[in-house]
C-alpha cells in the first residue's frame, strides 16, 4: 500500500497541544478513509505538522485531512516506499535532545481500559475450595494474558481486575482469548459464572480527568455486560484500524454506541448520587434521561436485560455488598442505608442476589 505525508502549515497562534489533540482525533476516524496513522512530528520553529499515512491513494488521505483540518493549509506528497524504513530508524536513532519537543500529550500513547468481573448469583452456593481454584484460574489468565497482550493491571481483587494498554487491538485480543479460555477452566460450574468485560479508550496518562472517565465508563460497560465483552464504538474502531484484516467472530463482543454511552453515563451518573434514597423509584428516571418510559424501559433490557426496578434494586445490592466488604456499619444499618424498608426484606434480596444471606457473607469476608 502506498504510503504519503501530509504536511500542514499553521499560524503561529497555534498551540502544540492543539496540533496534538487534532493528531489523535485523526486516529479515531482514519479507518472510515481506510487510512493508517504511522507517525507524526511537529516543527516547532516552523510550526508545520508532519504526518505519515499508509492509505490506498492520495484521495483517501485528502478526505481525511477535510473532514478534521479542513482550515489547515497541507501538501500531501506520496513516498517512496524504499524510504521509509530508513526514515523511520533515522527517527529511532535521534537522541532526546536532537527530537522536536511537541506537547506532553502528543507524546503520551494512546491508553485502553479494561475492565473485568467474575459474576455470579450462585457463586457463594460453591464449596470454598472451588471458590479458591476459580480465584487461582483468574489470576493465572490475568498474568498470562495480560503480559503477553502487554497489558499493565492496575488493579485486582479475587473476582475482579482493570487494565491498561496502549494499544485497542492488544486490549480487544486479550479480553477475547481471556472470554475464550475462562469457560473451559470451569467446566463444572460453567453455566453458573460468567466473565464481565467493559473496554474504553483514553488519550492521556494515568491520573489526569479523561483517563479516569474512561476507566469509570469501563467499569461501568462491565457491570451492565452480562456475559459479553462491551466496548465503545470507539475502541472497536480502533482495533479495525489497527488491525484492518482481522475480523471479529461470533458473538462475544459488542460495541456500544456513543449515544448508548450517553444513556449509561446518565443513568450511573443519577444512581451514583440517588440510590440511598428510600423513595427512588424508576419513574423518577424519566426527567433525568429525558426519555419515556416505554424507552427507558426498552433501551435498559437491550443494553443489561434489566428492567428499571429490577436495575435500581441490583444497583444497590451491589452498594450494600461494598459497604459489607468494607466493614461500614452492621446489617441493619447498611440495610437502611441502602434504601431498603427493613432489614428482614434486605437479607431476602441479598440472599436472592448473590445465593448467601449478607451475615454469612461477612464470615466469608473474615476468612478470605
């Protein structure tokens, strides 16, 4: 495939963190022009930005350029291919102080989160040792994988662990193989557990603002997965890009529209600040969705085959099962804090939720 690049001329008004941000916009549509990002420079001194593209003609690149720097003066040039290798190890060959400095989130990579979950109503209903080989099976698939995809966790617990990579395609493989061999390590209590993968994408490092949306957004995909992997339209269409020949199989992974996004987003949003409240019901949904009934009802059993109610009761079972691992008040109180009527109701749907009355579940806790 031919390779060009594409140089744009800017004023030099322009900010580098600007040029940055338009540089990996750039990566989240390319595929649409079948187009491939291989590496991007900044000229301080004479603010001009560098692009090199492997695309099928030039007419690719240009629809590109118009669709994200339209206003931008560029000359698109085709390269020789001969050229390349030894253009791009004379780059690798650059000590730091000869490199262009351009902004510090231009040379930060690209982070993809992952999240994943061990879920299961009946999982306490099993014997302490099968509990304790799932715990080995999952931590042996996490180191396994997650080094071999070269992903970085950051996180684990016995049921659950988050991860980053630094590229879409090595998290997509590595939640598919992981999805793929969980099943058979269990094989008795198969149809009893199921593995919950969320996948979203951030452009900067670990602790500023957008990395901790998109691994907030990721934890949520996970949550509501069931027993799919849920990634945003996003990271799937970067994992296309990066891998344009590879086509995903079966029915393992689903992506989520950005629109779906916004209807999660606004839906944990509101759970996260109103679930203590004894009187929320699904109807208060509506206004702060901006949706009807009918269609918070539909969209919910499409993306977490919940119903509103049934939804609003897991969530904070949930809540009250972090509030029981992390020991912040006794059942009754957690009960009441939960928004539940009584703490008899409670122990019931707990009980019903995750196959263990919640004093059992502290026993648990104490000898975990």
């Amino acid at each position: 495939m031919p390779y060009f690049i594409d140089s744009h001329e800017l004023n030099g008004d322009t900010p580098a963190e600007i040029i940055a941000q338009k540089h990996l916009q750039d990566l989240k549509i390319q595929y649409r022009y079948n187009c491939r990002k291989l590496g991007y420079w900044f000229d301080e001194l004479r603010k001009i930005a560098f692009c090199l593209f492997e695309a099928p003609n030039r007419s690719c690149v240009e629809q590109l350029h118009e669709e994200e720097h339209a206003k931008v003066p560029n000359r698109i040039i085709e390269v020789d291919s001969r050229i390349i290798d030894f253009f791009l190890k004379q780059i690798e060959l650059q000590t730091e102080a000869e490199r262009v400095e351009i902004s510090n989130i231009a040379s930060q990579p690209l982070t993809t989160i992952m999240a994943l979950s061990i879920d299961s109503n009946e999982l306490y209903s099993l014997k302490i040792n099968e509990r304790h080989e799932i715990q080995r099976k999952f931590k042996r698939l996490l180191i396994q994988y997650g080094d071999y995809f070269k992903g970085t966790i950051t996180k684990r617990d016995h049921y659950a662990a988050h991860l980053t990579f630094i590229s879409a395609s090595d998290a997509v493989n590595c939640a598919l193989k992981m999805h793929k061999e969980f099943t058979p390590l269990i094989k008795n209590i198969q149809d009893k557990l199921f593995l919950k993968v969320g996948i979203s994408g951030s452009f900067l490092s670990n602790g500023n603002t957008e990395f901790q949306q998109a691994l907030k957004l990721a934890k949520r995909l996970c949550y509501i997965s069931m027993s799919k992997i849920l990634v945003t339209l996003e990271v799937r269409n970067m994992f296309q890009s990066e891998s344009m020949k590879v086509v995903i199989k079966g029915d393992r992974i689903k992506s989520v529209s950005p629109d779906d996004v916004r209807f999660i987003t606004l839906l944990m949003d509101y759970m996260e600040d109103n679930w203590k409240n004894h009187d929320l019901q699904a109807s208060m949904l509506e206004h702060h969705l901006g949706c009807s009934k009918s269609q918070i009802y539909r969209r919910m059993k499409m993306l977490m085959n919940q119903s509103p109610n049934t939804f609003i009761k897991t969530y904070r079972l949930n809540r009250a099962k972090q509030l029981l691992r992390n020991k912040s008040g006794n059942i009754s109180e957690i009960a009441f804090d939960t928004g539940f009527s009584s703490p008899s109701y409670f122990s019931k749907c707990f009980q019903k939720e995750f196959g263990i009355k919640p004093s059992f579940y502290q026993l648990e806790l104490e000898n975990v």
